[in-house]
C-alpha cells in the first residue's frame, strides 16, 4: 500500500524558517502532481503550491516569493521551503500525489508560528 509520510513541522518564531519533506513508501508510476495543502484553524483545506509533472509551479499568492517547492522524481519526494513564517501560517499542512488511479494525502504535519 502506498502512503505519503511527512515530516518537518513544529513551532517557530515569526520570521522563521522551516522545511517540510514528504516521501512516497511504496512504488508509484505516473505522477501528474505533486503538492502542498494547509488547513488554517476554521479554515478550509487550500492549496499552498503544486508542482506538475512537465507544468508549471503553482503557488498560492499569500505564500508567493516565501514558500519554495521541490521535488525529487528519481526519490519520488516533494519539500517545502517556508521562509519568512507569519502567524498566518499557522495550519496543518498535508502533501499531495495525484498520479493517473491515485489521489494520495498525508497524515498532516502541524506548523505553529508564534512568539
């Protein structure tokens, strides 16, 4: 079975950096998309960037000039780069893998900016 294991988050200063790393365990073929949501507290879950496989990147535009994402295709990983953390930040963040049969999410990986 295929899952998405995350990891990175924690707490930071406003400010702050952080990385988050997702890898795939389990062999997966034809990855369309790989990405980033977050669900803010009484938010709904909304993209924050997404790497198609070939496409262009896309970033939300409250993270734009600040997140940065990555993926390794030979190690079917995708990282998050978040620098200049604000409170508003502040969510639970969940990789994405969207491949030809699969729509995969990770379990979720909390950030909390704050002083």
């Amino acid at each position: 079975q295929v899952q998405l294991v995350e990891s990175g988050g924690g707490l930071v200063q406003p400010g702050g950096s952080l990385r988050l790393s997702c890898a795939v365990s389990g062999n997966i073929f034809g990855i369309w998309t790989m990405g980033w949501y977050r669900q803010r507290p009484g938010k709904q879950r909304e993209l924050v960037a997404a790497m198609p496989t070939g496409g262009t990147t896309n970033y939300a535009d409250a993270v734009k000039g600040r997140f940065t994402i990555s993926r390794d295709n030979a190690k079917n990983t995708v990282n998050l780069q978040m620098n200049s953390l604000t409170p508003e930040d502040t969510a639970v963040y969940y990789c994405n893998i969207r491949t030809v049969a699969l729509d995969l999410w990770g379990q979720g990986t909390r950030v909390t900016v704050a002083s």
